[in-house]
C-alpha cells in the first residue's frame, strides 16, 4: 500500500534535509508518495500565508506529514512557530513528541515530551502594554486528560523495553499545582504497569544527570517546556543536534502524524552544504516504522548508525553524509513483495 506523504521542506536548511531524507526513503525501497508543500517563512514573506484552513484539510488527508524546519530571522519570532509548527501540533492531536537518543556507547533513552498544552498553550497576555507598569503572563496549563494520555503512552513504551523503567520529570518543588496533577496522574497509572519501575526527578537534576549519567534512563516523560529543553540538551550529550530526530505523534491515529529532525532552520549555514542529513532521515524512518514498514524503518535505521560510528563522516558536509548514507540502505538486490 503506497503510503501518501506531504513533505514540508520549510526553511533554510530544511528542505537541503528533507530531500536527503526522500532519497533515502526511496532507496530504502519504501512505498512512498510524496506530495511538497511550499510553507514556512519565505512563504510568508512572499504572500502572507502560514497555514490556511484549507491547507489543513488537505494536510489532514496524508497518512503522514514530513517536515525539515520552518523559521527565518526575517519574521518576527512566534508567528511561523505558533501558526505553523505548533498549529498543526494542536490541531492534528499530535499529543505525544517522541524524541530518542542514541550514546556512542550504545545506550538509548527516549524522551516522551507532551506536545499539546504547558507553557505553549497560549494562555495569558498583556495589560498596560509599552507602558512602565506592563504586565506580561504565560501560564502553564495542564489538564488531566493531556497529561494522562502522554504518561500512558511513557508506561506502554517502558513496558516494551528491556529495563522496563521510567523517569518522570518535573519540578514539583516549585511547581506545586502543576506538579502534583503530573505526579498524582503518573502515580495512578503507574499501579496500572506493576512491571515498569519507576523514578522521579526534578528538571534541573535531570540536566546534570543526561550530562553526567544518562545509563540511568531508559523511557523519560516531562511536559511541554521541560521536554523542549531536556531535548536539545539529550542531542548535545547524544552526538548533536545534527542526528536528533523526532516523531509528533497522534497515538489514536485520527490524523497525520508529522516527523521532524529537533533542530531548526540554522539560516547561518543554509545553502552551504554543510547542514547534516542524518536527523531527517532518522526522522524519516520514525515515520516509516508508525507507518507500519518496519523493514525500511531499520534499514534506514542501520545505515545511519553505520555513517555515525564511521569517523570520517561526521567531518562531511550534506552531500558526503549523503551519499555514505544513500550507499549503506540501498539493496540492489532485495525484491520487493
Ligand atoms: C522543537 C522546536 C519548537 C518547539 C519551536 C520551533 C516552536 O524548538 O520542536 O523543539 O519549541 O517545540
Ligand atoms: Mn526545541
């Protein structure tokens, strides 16, 4: 069954990696259709557009979205973020962002990042703006419902994997009403999976702990902010940002579900060659292995593993990590079925 995919290069860098990432799907030997739409903040600056309803409708038709990055240092900050990225995170359910890590020693951990509420849900606002008694406020907000369907999601991961363990992650110290639904809710499901363990930690414990000793993780589930943050930092400890990949997943499957590296735009070195692929096509295979083709999934999987532990290629630009990856998942010999 071709699998339709709208492709969402976006900005500076993102579709140098999406196109790698389409190559490689496609000498993967994956049953792909892919359909590009032309969106972003160079769009925007042309015509105003960041995403229409009607573009949304259409997207919501696709079995799955793949995007590169969206944001240019042209457009005021939050207007692509929260209209684009984040519109279609909401709107489309994309409840559960799931970013995994890989050490150079083998080990492997997964951040479940709640991706619908927080601090990114838009409340709050301004009073007396621009004027010396401003007020500016940003609340988190939290439902039950939110938080419980990314911690169920955290536990049935956990229990699939060898230690079987999960960490949540909060500040509960400081965040008391925050924290405590967070706790409450993760402890009430945790009786749920008697075969998971557990631990807690506090978000600033945890950043030493991902630097320090990230063999103590193995399944982590935090919200929104925490999980922007710890994300960025787990692609520094875990090779940099340049093999982040990540999955927004919509668990229910009552719509697309979008897949994209954890790194932006970098506007400073797009259109040089020198933007690493390797994120985009991890995230590719994601989207490969939620599509049900688990045989392209890992081999996609496979060769990158192979680029990042080659010496050599980290040093590349674009196109040599390219080709080394296009070289290691092509099987010129598999028959497809
Ligand atoms: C990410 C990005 C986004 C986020 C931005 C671009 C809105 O940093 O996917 O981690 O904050 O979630
Ligand atoms: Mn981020």
């Amino acid at each position: 069954m071709t699998h339709r995919i709208a492709v969402i290069g976006g900005d500076g860098i993102g579709p140098e990696v999406t196109s790698v990432a389409l190559e490689a799907i496609a000498a993967a030997g994956a049953d792909v259709s892919p359909t590009e739409f032309d969106l972003g903040g160079q769009r925007y600056l042309r015509d105003g557009t960041v995403l229409d309803d009607q573009t949304l409708t259409e997207l919501r038709t696709f079995d799955a979205i793949l995007l590169g990055a969206v944001g240019t240092p042209d457009v005021p900050p939050g207007i692509i973020e929260r209209g684009l990225l984040l519109k279609a995170r909401f709107e489309l359910d994309l409840y559960v962002n799931l970013r995994p890590f890989q050490l150079a020693d083998g080990h492997s951990f997964t951040v479940i990042r709640e991706n619908t509420e927080g601090a990114y849900a838009g409340e709050g606002g301004f009073l007396r703006k621009g004027t010396p008694q401003e007020i500016a406020t940003q609340g988190s907000v939290n439902t039950r419902m939110g938080a419980e369907r990314a911690i169920r999601y955290a536990f049935e991961l956990a229990q699939a994997r060898t230690r079987r363990h999960l960490t949540l992650v909060h500040k509960t110290n400081v965040l008391t009403f925050a924290g405590d639904l967070w706790q409450r809710t993760f402890d009430e499901v945790a009786v749920e999976y008697p075969e998971v363990t557990t631990a807690y930690q506090h978000v600033d414990a945890a950043c030493i702990h991902f630097v320090e000793d990230p063999h103590r993780f193995e399944v982590i589930v935090t919200d929104n902010l925490f999980g922007d943050i710890l994300t960025d930092l787990g692609g520094a400890v875990a090779g940099g940002i340049g093999l982040a990949a990540s999955a927004n997943l919509n668990p229910d499957r009552t719509g697309p579900s979008l897949f994209e590296p954890v790194h932006g735009s970098a506007p400073d070195i797009a259109g040089k060659g020198l933007a690493n692929p390797t994120a985009a096509v991890l995230s590719a295979s994601l989207m490969l292995d939620f599509l049900g083709d688990a045989e392209c999934a890992q081999r996609m999987r496979a060769a990158c593993d192979a680029v990042i532990a080659d010496d050599a290629v980290p040093q590349a630009g674009t196109d040599e990590i390219a080709a080394a990856i296009l070289a290691r998942v092509t099987q010129p010999h598999m028959t497809r079925q």
